[in-house]
C-alpha cells in the first residue's frame, strides 16, 4: 500500500479523501459525471495520475476498472507506474464508499484551494520583494486571488451571499479609490469613454465588417497596439496573415509610413529614420504573434496560457479570424466548428482574466448587400449570443469611391449593459497611411 510521506502534511491534503473518491469511482464509475475534479485538484502524484487515466477512459466511454486502469498505464508514460499500480490496489482496499462519493470530493477540492492560497500566498510575498512596481505587484497579486476565488466555485454556483459580499466589497473599494477597476484601451478615445474606459477582463468583443473595411488594422493597429503601449501583454493569433504583415502594420500606424512604402528602394532619409523608430517603439511592447499552426481553439489556448505565465497577467487575445480556426474532428460541420470555437473563447476571456478580441466575416450575400452587423456573421446566432460587446465597422468610399476616403464609422451592434452608440463622421475618421481609426477632436 502506498503511504504519504511525512512531508506531505505540511500542505493542505487529505489522502485518504483522495483514495475514497478514486475507489469510489471503481466501484461505480457513474459517479465520475457529478464532480468536476481535475487532476491537479489531487495532492498526490500517483492519484493525480490515476485520475488523468480515469477521466480519459471516461470521455472515451470504455469501462474504469482495475483491468483498464492497469491496461492504460501499459501504453502511458507516468512517473512512476509502479507507484500507480499500488495506489490502484489500495484504492480498490477502501472501495465501497460511493454514499459519501460528494462529501469525498468537497474535501479534495477544498484542500486543492488551500494549497492554492498557499502557492499564491508565496507569489505575492515574491511580489512584495521582488523590483517590480506597486502598482504592477498589486495587479500581479489581484489576478493571483482572482484565480484563487473561482475554484471556490463548486458545481452548486455562488450563492447569494457571498456572491453579493463579493461584489459590494469590489464596488466599496472602487468607490473608495482602494483599487481602480482595469479596463483595456481601445486606442478610440470616444470609444473608450462610451465603454467606461475600454474593454472590461472577461469580455468577449466581436468585430465584424467586409473585407477592405479595417477589421485587421481596428484589432491590431487601434486595440492591440493601444493594449500594449498601456502596458497590457497581447497575443495575436494571426491565421490569414503572417507574423511579418501584422508587425508591418504596426509600425506603420506608429511611424505614418505606410505598408506599401516598406520594401521600396532609396526610402527617402526622413521616412526611414521614422519607420526605425516605430520598428524600435513596437520592439519594446509585451505583444506575441502565433500564426495557423496554433490556429485550433487548443492551440490558441495554450500559447494565451503560457503568455499569461511569462507576463504574469494577460490583456487581449485577439483572433483574426474566427472562421479559420480549426474545427474539432471530422464529425463536426463547419457551422457547429463555429459555434464551439466562439463557446471555447468565451471561455478562454472568462479563465485569463482577458477580453477576447474575435473577427468575424460576414456572409456573401451580407457583403453584397452593404453594411452588415453582427447578424450577418457566418454562425451569427452562437457568435452574437456569446459576446459581451460587437462592433461593426464601414467605410463608405470602398463601396462609392466618390466618397471621402478619410469617411468611416464604428456601430455597436450589442453591448451588455451598455448603452447602444454609432461612432461616425463627427466621431472618428480613417488614416489610410497609418492604417488605423482616429478620433476627431
């Protein structure tokens, strides 16, 4: 039988409970569907292991039993399968539990947060000495906290009390000036102050327009770049452009010499000195460009997981565009691909503490027919359903070229509790150099 080292105690666990909820599961592997325990919410490594194991023969509907748990450690690398096969028996030893299956799991999750608050207890004591400023420590350690409080969410949700508790202490404090609600410049002064200060962490924003309109250059030259110059890390997950012609873009919105200027010879001296000092603004910014090959909503996730842990917080994830994400398998149509990849980044904003930043084409007809708004997206009823935020963007001299060219407007389709406002000829204004959106002052 294994047995938890002396050291193990100094962390918040409880072995037992751990084996009870694996032999619980052995007995009738039913009970897996009414936890949402995860490997990493187990103490120990050969039960984080097992669990792993019997999540996966779940989700491929096959049996969990000590045949097919033995079975797969055969084709798994694990770090110390032996280990494994002793915990199975001593599992199978304290089987016949399945009645207090919930009360198990409560004490697992409950040690899991525990030691979360411990780990992050460490971080912020690492914050506190560390060279980085107050301001960003205390960021750092807000977003530690946040992560904290949402594994206190059990399957049963936030009850009232401490649900309102939570929010009327994070109003007092606001009201107080103790702490400054975060908010992601958009680069549109006007846009921001209708927003009340930009886009809000957690939110999911949906730009749509034809192509030609600047859904691109709005995501990238506008937000992305007004994001990272105010400090907050970005990553770009480029799937119609390489990295090349997303950084081109940039450092023409910051030095005014346009894209198609760059690869020309004998660059006259004062555009290029302006283009090498945009080159060397966009050099010093916390922003990451992944192409197609991170373009799966797994990918996507994983390299916002990892530029989450190098930066110690994540801003914008932006997405160009949704329906060139990859789907989930071959089964899947291209229209429920859409849904489940708009669902996944939802999702992805909620888990970093980040707004999703998601472009979306509109359909052929749509584009005929001229301005176009969220609802003419392809998948527009899940797209328009899971979003906090659209805006849809025209500009009229692409469809009559004898309009102004400088002519543009930005609509708001759908905001959550946010009043609807267009933002056109007195608002904003195109800068075709510069590839960007700009205020009218």
């Amino acid at each position: 039988m294994s047995y938890p080292l002396e050291s193990d105690w100094q962390m918040p666990q409880s072995f037992m409970a751990e084996q009870e909820v694996i032999g619980a599961v052995l007995v009738d592997q039913s009970v897996i569907e009414s936890t949402s325990l995860q490997p990493s919410d187990f103490y120990h490594q050969e039960h984080q292991a097992l669990w792993r194991m019997m999540l996966k023969l779940h989700t491929s509907g096959m049996a969990i039993d000590e045949v097919t748990l033995m079975e797969e450690l055969s084709h798994t690398n694990v770090l110390d399968d032996h280990r494994c096969r002793m915990a199975i028996a001593a599992c199978c030893d304290r089987a016949g539990t399945v009645s207090g299956f919930e009360s198990y799991c409560s004490i697992v999750k409950d040690k899991s947060v525990k030691r979360s608050l411990v780990h992050h207890g460490q971080e912020v004591q690492d914050l506190g000495r560390g060279g980085e400023s107050g301001k960003t420590a205390v960021e750092k350690a807000e977003s530690a906290l946040r992560e904290v409080s949402l594994k206190t969410v059990g399957e049963v949700g936030t009850e009232a009390q401490y649900g309102m508790d939570a929010h009327m202490a994070h109003i007092k404090s606001i009201q107080d000036g103790t702490i400054r609600e975060h908010r992601i410049p958009t680069g549109l002064k006007c846009l921001d102050e209708h927003l009340g200060g930009g886009f809000k962490g957690t939110w999911q924003v949906v730009i749509t327009a034809p192509s030609g309109h600047g859904k691109t250059s709005f995501a990238v030259n506008n937000c992305a770049l007004a994001a990272a110059r105010a400090g907050w890390p970005v990553l770009i997950c480029s799937l119609e452009m390489a990295a090349s012609d997303i950084y081109a873009r940039m450092a023409a919105a910051v030095s005014g010499v346009p894209v198609h200027m760059h690869d020309i010879p004998e660059m006259p001296k004062e555009r290029w000195n302006s283009l090498c000092h945009g080159a060397d603004v966009i050099r010093g910014l916390p922003v990451s460009v992944v192409d197609s090959v991170k373009g799966s909503l797994s990918g996507i996730s994983a390299a916002a997981r990892e530029f989450k842990k190098k930066h110690g917080r994540l801003g914008l994830v932006v997405v160009d565009y949704l329906q060139l994400m990859k789907g989930g398998g071959s089964d899947s149509g291209p229209t429920e691909d859409i849904e489940n990849n708009s669902k996944g980044l939802k999702h992805l904003a909620m888990e970093m503490d980040c707004t999703t930043l998601v472009l979306v084409q509109p359909t052929a007809r749509a584009k005929r027919e001229g301005k176009v708004t969220v609802r003419d997206a392809k998948g527009a009823g899940s797209i328009e359903d899971d979003c906090d935020l659209a805006l849809s963007l025209w500009r009229p001299s692409i469809k009559d070229t004898a309009q102004p060219k400088y002519l543009a407007e930005v609509n708001m389709d759908k905001g959550r509790n946010i009043p609807h406002r267009s933002f056109g000829s007195t608002d904003v204004r195109w800068s075709g150099a510069k590839m960007v959106f700009e205020d009218i002052l």
